[in-house]
C-alpha cells in the first residue's frame, strides 16, 4: 500500500514517516525535506492550483495523511491571508484531488476550533466556535470537507509536541538550559500529545485493514494522549522530570499576557469515540513527556549545543 503524507517534514508528519515506513511505501509532499530516510519528497505548494491533483492522479496512493499546515497560532492572526492560504485553499486544493482521484483523506485538524468556554470535555458533535484565526482557518476547512469530501475522516488533536519544530515543551526544555524562572499560564487547561504516540495509533490503526478506512469515513474524530494538565502544570513536570531541579514555575493568567491571538481555556478533548470505534487509547501524556525528553536529550540538536 502506498501513503502520502503531505507536511512530511513537520512535526506531526515526521513521526508518520518515521512510524509507517517499515510497512508501507512512503511518499512525502510538503516545503521542507522530511529528515526521515525512508520517504521520497515532492516539494512543492499546496495552495498552487492543479499541482497536488496532478501529483496525486500520477502517484495514487490509497491514504493521504494531510498534516501540512500554518500552525504558528500568533502568525496566522497577524497574517490572516497566509493562514487561510496554507489551512482552508490548501486543504480545499487536496480534498478536491482526492475526491477526483478515489483517495482515502485523513486529515489533521485542531482543540482550537472550540471556544473553551463549555465546562467539561469537547465531544466531536460540539458545535465549533474558534476565538482565532488558525481555529477558524481548520473550521473552513472542516466544513468543506463535510460538504464536499467523498473519503475522508476528520482527527482533531491537541497541544502536539515532538522531536521536530517548535512546540512548547521544546522550548521550556531549551530555556531550562539557561533560565530559572518560568512564567506560565495556568487557566488554560489541555492534553498534551506526543506526535510519536500520535503516528504510533496510526500505524495500528493501519494495520487493521482496509475495512478500518470504511468504518472511519465521514467521520470525526478527537485523539490525544490520557489525562489534562494547565501550561503550567506541564511546565512543571518537564522540567522535573529533565533534572531542572532548581527551575521555578511562576503561575500566571491568560488575562496577564499580552498575545495577538486568544486561546481557548478549556481545551480538553473527549477522547471516548476513538477508543469506543476505533479502539484507540493513547497513553497518559505523563508517561510520553519522559520518553520525549530522553529522545529529545539524544537527538543531534540537544547535544550539538551541550
Ligand atoms: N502543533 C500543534 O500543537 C497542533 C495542535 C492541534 C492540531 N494541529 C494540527 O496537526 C497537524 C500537524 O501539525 P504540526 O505541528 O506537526 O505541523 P508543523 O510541524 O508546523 O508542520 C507543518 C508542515 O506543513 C508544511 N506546510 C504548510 N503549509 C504548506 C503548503 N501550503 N504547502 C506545502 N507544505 C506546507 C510546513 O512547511 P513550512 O515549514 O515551509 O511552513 C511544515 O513542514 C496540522 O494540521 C495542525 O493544524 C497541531
């Protein structure tokens, strides 16, 4: 079976690369080369038109992982053009080649659809309210799957962390090397997911069969790892648990930063449909977050500046 991953060399879609390798034939769309050596790169646009559909008809592969994405939640405020360029025009361009192609879509979207006002989890019938425009950039592109998407399943994830990119605990990790004092959110509340554990699910989920893509079609869904934690309180544990002995996390509000774009308070994710239909369960994101910093401490970049 051939797969197509389109942001392979991104956080998310590395860790795919790097999961399903070994099973699957590989290829990588996106703008950056993908680190893993196990998957052939197209580089290109998403947003160009008749780029990806040309591609895709050429190479027809049975799933496209479509990770790619602006991500930068304050960039995509300041630059609204940009984000629904790369998050709403690209998705559109790929989901109308997939459905002219046969192609299964899973695509990749986000917590910050959600206002964050609603007390307890988000189930996946909540109806989205997004407070920015990265939010509001995957609603569009949510709602257009919906109302155009033949094959497709819609997975929201959450405050993703992994060995590549920019991500919070990377640079609470970074910082710790030189800091001590840590001021950090603590009302906005979530579930911090691993992007290996994310590709691992995947890989399982794959592995099931073709019948699995039927039972996922149409579908939404949420998937992140067990548990939820404040920024704060995330914090915290990475540094414990990187031997930060001395660090000190000072705990602030969302109200005493100043930020171009508003997050959700509220950002937890229900997570029973996934494991009820697909028989997905992702570990506690406690456990994942020590096994991310001992792979992270190995990783050419930690120890290049050590
Ligand atoms: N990160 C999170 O905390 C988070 C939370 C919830 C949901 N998600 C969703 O999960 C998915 C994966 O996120 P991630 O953090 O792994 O993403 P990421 O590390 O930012 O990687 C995204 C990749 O997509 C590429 N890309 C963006 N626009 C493109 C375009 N128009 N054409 C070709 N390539 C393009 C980027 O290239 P450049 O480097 O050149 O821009 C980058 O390599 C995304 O759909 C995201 O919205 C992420």
């Amino acid at each position: 079976m051939k797969i197509l991953i389109t942001g392979a060399g991104g956080m998310l879609g590395s860790d795919l690369a790097r999961e399903l390798s070994s099973r699957y034939t590989l290829l990588g769309v996106g703008r950056r080369e993908a680190p893993h050596a196990g998957i052939s790169m197209r580089l290109g646009d998403l947003s160009a038109p008749r780029w990806f559909e040309e591609l895709l008809a050429e190479e027809r592969p049975s799933v496209v992982f479509h990770t790619a994405a602006m991500t930068y939640v304050d960039g995509c405020e300041t630059n609204p053009g940009e984000a629904l360029r790369n998050n709403f025009e690209a998705t559109r361009l790929v989901a109308d080649a997939c459905k002219k192609v046969g192609v299964f879509l899973i695509f990749f979207s986000t917590d910050y659809i959600f206002d964050g006002t609603k007390q307890g989890e988000y189930l996946e019938t909540d109806k989205p309210h997004p407070l920015n425009i990265y939010g509001e950039s995957k609603r569009l592109a949510e709602d257009y799957l919906r109302e155009a998407g033949d094959l497709y399943a819609i997975f929201r994830v959450s405050w993703l962390y992994g060995l590549r990119g920019p991500s919070f605990a990377r640079t609470i990790l970074r910082r710790s090397r030189t800091e001590r004092n840590f001021e950090v959110v603590c009302d906005q509340v979530g579930r911090p997911t691993y992007t290996r554990d994310l590709a691992e699910a995947f890989r399982i989920l794959l592995g099931q069969g073709p019948r699995i893509l039927e039972r996922m079609n149409r579908e939404v869904f949420h998937l992140a790892n067990h548990g939820t934690v404040s920024w704060a309180g995330f914090a915290e544990v990475i540094l414990k648990a990187s031997g930060s002995a001395e660090a000190a996390v000072r705990f602030i509000t969302t109200g005493q930063i100043t930020r171009p774009a508003r997050r959700p308070l509220n950002s937890v994710l229900s997570l029973e449909k996934a494991e009820r239909l697909l028989g997905l369960r992702l570990r506690p994101w406690q456990e994942s977050v020590v096994d991310f910093i001992a792979e992270y401490k190995a990783s050419p970049e930690w120890q290049e500046v050590a």
